[in-house]
C-alpha cells in the first residue's frame, strides 16, 4: 500500500492503483489477526472516502491539490505579485531564476529541481 501511496506523490499513479488500495485495505482488515492490524487500513480507507476526488487530482492531472507532493510542484511566478526584489533569483542554488530589479523573475522548469526554497523565502507569495 505504501508503495502505492508513494507512487501516486511522485506523479507516477494509476486510476487503478485506487482499486487496488481499497482491495488491499479490506483485506489487511480482514486477514488480521489482532486489532492494530485490522485498523492499519483506516487512515487509506478515509482518504479514498474523503479525498477521492485529489487521489484522482494525482493520477490524472499529475497535480497536487495542497502543494504537499514536492514531486508535483509547478513552480511558477505570479507577475502581478512578484515586486521584483530578487530574493528568490538570489536563494535558488541552482540558478533556474532569472529577471533582475527591473523585471519579473522567471523560472526556468528545465533547471529547476524543485527544492521549494523560491517559495519558502518569498515574501510576497509570488511563487505558486
């Protein structure tokens, strides 16, 4: 299960990876012995209940509903917000920021490694 789980963050799930976790689940439930292992499957079993709708946000738009899933992070910079200060540009340990006090910073994805670091210092919450 957790391998599933794990695939779905990286961007790497499938639609029936879904089935597969609810099958699995009642089947640790059931096969289990003891009451530790027959309520391990709950945390899954009550995020398919009631976040379905992100697991297939995952899987099909290869997205992340709450930014969690550093895998699936599209960083880019909103223009009407960026005020050009440059701090970003300046933190980014691999130089994938462009723009200067003049204009709007730009990420390039290409050299982006994703280490959410332009959106941690970035003050005006400019990177999405």
């Amino acid at each position: 299960m957790l391998d599933i789980l794990n695939r779905i963050t990286q961007g790497e799930g499938k639609e029936e990876d879904i089935d597969v976790l609810e099958e699995m689940s009642e089947e640790v439930r059931v096969m289990s012995l003891c009451g530790l292992g027959q309520s391990a499957p709950n945390p899954v079993k009550s995020t398919l209940r009631y976040f379905r709708d992100e697991y297939l946000t995952h899987i099909r738009d290869k997205e992340c509903p709450t930014s969690s899933c550093v895998a699936l992070h599209k960083y880019t910079v909103d223009s009407g917000r960026c005020t050009k200060c440059t701090l970003c540009i300046r933190n980014c340990p691999v130089d994938a920021i462009s723009g200067s006090r003049e204009e709007v910073a730009f990420i390039d994805k290409e050299k982006c490694i994703e280490c959410n670091l332009c959106y941690d210092k970035c003050n005006f919450m400019a990177i999405k």
